[in-house]
C-alpha cells in the first residue's frame, strides 16, 4: 500500500471510507477496544476499598482512574486487563467477571471494565501513574476522577452490576457516550 488515499462513499456503502486511489484498498476505520478493571480489596475496616492510579501521562493527567487502557493484539480482554493493572498499578489481579460494556462513540472507544480481586498482595505505580491508593467509598475524589466512565464504572461496581450476571451498558443519560466530564476538554484518550 503506497497509494494516496481519500475519503470517498463506493457504491455498496452508507459512509465515507479511506480508499487507496491506486489499488482500491479500504482502509478502515474502527473504534479502539479499552480494557480495564475496578479492583477491590479490603479497606481494614471489614468493608471495601477500591484501587485507583493518578495518571501520570495525558490526557488528564493528576486525574484519577482505574487502571485501565487499549487492548493489544494478540490477548484475551482478561488478559488486557490483568496487564493494565500490572503496567498501572504493579498489581496482579484475577477478573471475576465483566462489569460493564461502554460505549464511548465521541472518541471511538468500546470499554469492557471488569470486577477484579488482587492475585498477590501489594500494589505501586507503575509508569503510566503518579500515584496508586486503595480508596474506602467515601474517600474516592469524586472531583478530581479523569473520565465519565471511571465515575459509571464505579457506581456500577458499588451497586453489584455484573458478576454474577448480566453486564451493565452507558448510562440512560449518556447512551452514545458523548458527554465528557465538566471542565478542561479532553482530547482523546479512555472515555
């Protein structure tokens, strides 16, 4: 493929796709799959804590978010998972099931989130992170989470969505996944 593209409607199609002027070749274009993982682990308080990672790179960088981001090729989702929070959070973690299914169409994101448990004790930042904390319900900063799903992710664990049973979808509110948080743009980067 060293043709010149361009954005063109063929005949057999409802939309426009890059198409290579010389060969023919559709280049398409389709969404990024992020996986991720709410982790939980006991607070020392007989209740549940979360983990959360401050982001270390943009976008939203300072922010908070689950560990969490962009499938590779050649792994499972579960495998996605587990290594985003290692990469994240130096966490080993086992899935227990899918949380939540989101879509994020404003950026081209399909988010498969899990319910995770740590394998192995023991949690730090990893190089993607500033920082990494187990937060109790009550302590999660709520103001300063990176993205809207974060925040789905999180009600959706602490209201039992997922294992065992059926995932949970966007929000009624947001069901093509186009509002973004309020304040600074967020340009690019998981939903």
């Amino acid at each position: 493929m060293s043709g010149q593209f361009e954005r063109v409607r063929q005949a057999d199609d409802d939309r426009d796709r890059l198409v290579c002027r010389d060969c023919g070749y559709v280049a398409y274009e389709n969404p990024k799959i992020v996986v991720g993982s709410v982790v939980a682990l006991p607070d020392g308080l007989g209740g549940e804590a979360v983990l959360l990672c401050r982001r270390a790179i943009e976008p939203r960088r300072g922010f908070w978010t689950l560990p969490a981001g962009y499938m590779e090729m050649g792994e499972t989702v579960e495998e996605g998972a587990r290594r985003e929070a290692w990469e994240e959070a130096r966490a080993r973690i086992r899935t227990e099931g899918v949380l939540a299914v989101y879509s994020v169409s404003r950026i081209g994101q399909v988010q498969v989130m899990f319910r995770a448990r740590l394998d192995e004790p023991g949690f730090e930042a990893g190089p993607e992170s500033l920082e990494v904390r187990a937060f109790a319900w009550d302590e999660i900063p709520w103001d300063d989470i990176a993205f809207p799903t974060v925040r789905w992710a999180l009600h959706a664990w602490r209201e039992g969505a997922g294992y065992p049973g059926p995932a949970v979808l966007n929000p009624p509110e947001d069901a093509r996944g186009t509002r973004p948080l309020p304040g600074p743009a967020l340009a690019g980067g998981a939903g």
